[in-house]
C-alpha cells in the first residue's frame, strides 16, 4: 500500500535500516526486525549508499575504484518482502549511479511490486559527485524522472509503455540542509520536489517539539500540504548526543542534555533517553503529525524500547 494511502486510515509507523556493511548477511537486519513486529509496523525503509574512490592495492599495481561501503540495497529489499508482510521503501539516489541506470533500477523496484520510493541526493564522503551530463545533481531531477515514469515516460521510448505506480518521498530539513543559506531558501527547493512529483516528506532527524512545529507552519506558510512525517531517533547515551550533531547537522534541546548529563549509569542514561524521547514522540502525534520515522541505526534493542513506551 502506498504511504499516502496508508495515511488516511491513521499515523504511519515506519523505521529506517542500514545494511549491512560488505561481506556480511542479513541476520542483523532480521535481528531488529523481528523485535519489532509486535509493534502497528507499517513501512521498513532500506538505506542506499553511493559509491566513494578508493584504491585496492593488488601484487602488481595500485588500481582507483568505486566502492560501496554498505552494498545490497536492491537485495535486501527482495528479502524484506518475501520474508515479512510489510512494505517497503528503498532509497533512491541521484549519485553514483547515470539517469539510465537509475531508470534501470526504478524497473527492478517496479518488478518487484515496490509501490514507496525515497529520493534523497545523497552525500560523498570524501569526494564531489561525478559533474557528467548523464547523472542527476538534485534531488528534483530524479522526482521528475520518477513522475514521468508514472506516466509512462521513459528515458528510453517504449512502445505502448505501462506506466509505474510509485508514491514518491522526499527529505525535509526542519533546521535547514547543511548546504542552504537559510530554512526559506531550503523550503524553495522542497517545494520545487512537491511541485515535480513528490506525495510525502520525511523529516532528518530532530528532538525539539517546537523545531517541527515551527517548520510545520512554515510549510503551510509556503502552501505545502503533502503529508509530514517527522523522523526520531532512540537516543540513549550522552556519547551519542555529542556524536549526532556533527554527523547529521542537527541541534540537542538544553534539557535533554541536562537530564541525560544527570543519569549515573549506562542504564540510567538508556531509561532517560528513551522516556524523553516516547515524551517527544506523543507530542509529535498529538500535534498532527502523519506518522513516525524511526532511524534505528541498525539497533533493535533502544527501537524496541522506544515503540514500547510509545505504544504499550
């Protein structure tokens, strides 16, 4: 079912995975998973991660590569759907990858009965993306792309083309992306990836009430009224709130560091941080919003504990 359908009948409940880094398998992943089914589970979104140069040192020579730290996007969401009753959303990134294989790959998603896509631009780590003609920049462009799909317009003319049924998310920053001079100048490009095709957003990653409730009304001020659904994650040490800032660009409420600098134990710092998130968690539902997006990070044991404070 589609997220924008789903919606309808009530909050979304979807969490974010990683997988797993090269050479390992799935068990991880069904680990967290399976941790989580007794909770109202709606959506698991699958992670993607573009590709960054290296070198791989060989008896003979040195040779530059691309190389995928967290390859198997494509088959673990195969594996997702036939082992569990969910639905799942793969993220779909414009770099790495030309327009013609993203379209190739929007093909296998479509195959496989995929009906919720993620579009994110996606980051390198340690070099700037490919600037050929043939690989999308923005995140826009590959919502078109997308769109054009669902009518049945492909990169490639097809006759009597069947058109694909994808519902289309997109990322929304309630502090502002990183790269924006400011929240409104972010807000334009949200609205330019509505305007091309985008069905729903979900939000980075955030753990101030009133930073979405401020960004809920400016959205509303920039008449964008698709579904919002506000990411959370389980945080459950002090380490952890000194680590994400850096990482993901956000910003740590004063009273959430205050309460977790408190705790005097591993423990203590887990029970903290799981009730003020469950606490932000209901606010965030109270207000409106249309569903919760967990970053699990790979761990079940904080997500389980924060959907048990959340749901019972």
């Amino acid at each position: 079912m589609k997220v924008t359908e789903k919606i309808k009948s009530g909050p979304i409940l979807s969490i974010e995975i990683l997988p797993p880094n090269r050479g390992q398998n799935m068990a991880e992943i069904y680990d967290v998973v399976d941790q989580l089914l007794d909770f109202p589970l709606d959506l698991i979104s699958v992670t993607r991660h573009p590709p960054e140069t290296t070198y791989l040192e060989l008896p003979d020579k040195i040779i530059k590569i691309p190389k995928v730290k967290r390859p198997g996007s494509l088959g673990i969401t195969a594996a997702l759907l036939k082992k569990y009753n969910l639905e799942v959303m793969p993220h779909v990134l414009c770099y790495g990858m030309s327009k013609y294989e993203i379209e190739d790959l929007l093909i296998d998603l479509n195959l496989l009965g995929i009906k919720n896509v993620f579009v994110i631009r996606g980051e390198y780590e340690n070099q700037p993306p490919s600037e050929t003609r043939d690989e999308y920049q923005h995140a826009v462009e590959l919502v078109a792309h997308i769109s054009n799909l669902n009518r049945g317009l492909y990169l490639y003319p097809c006759e009597k083309a069947y058109p694909t049924d994808f519902c289309i998310g997109v990322a929304g920053y309630p502090e502002k992306h990183v790269e924006a001079p400011n929240l409104n100048e972010d807000l334009r490009f949200l609205k330019a990836k509505i305007e091309a095709g985008a069905d729903f957003v979900i939000t980075q990653m955030l753990f101030d009430f009133e930073v979405f409730k401020r960004f809920k009304e400016k959205l509303a001020e920039n008449s964008i009224n698709i579904p919002l659904i506000p990411g959370i994650k389980p945080v459950v040490s002090l380490k952890t709130i000194y680590n994400l800032p850096g990482k993901f660009f956000i910003s740590i409420p004063d009273d959430f560091i205050c309460q977790m600098k408190e705790a005097r134990t591993e423990e203590d710092e887990f029970r903290t941080g799981i009730e003020y998130m469950s606490k932000l968690a209901e606010k965030l539902l109270l207000s409106g919003a249309a569903g919760l997006h967990i970053f699990t990070m790979g761990k079940g044991r904080a997500a389980k504990a924060l959907l048990k404070a959340i749901y019972g």
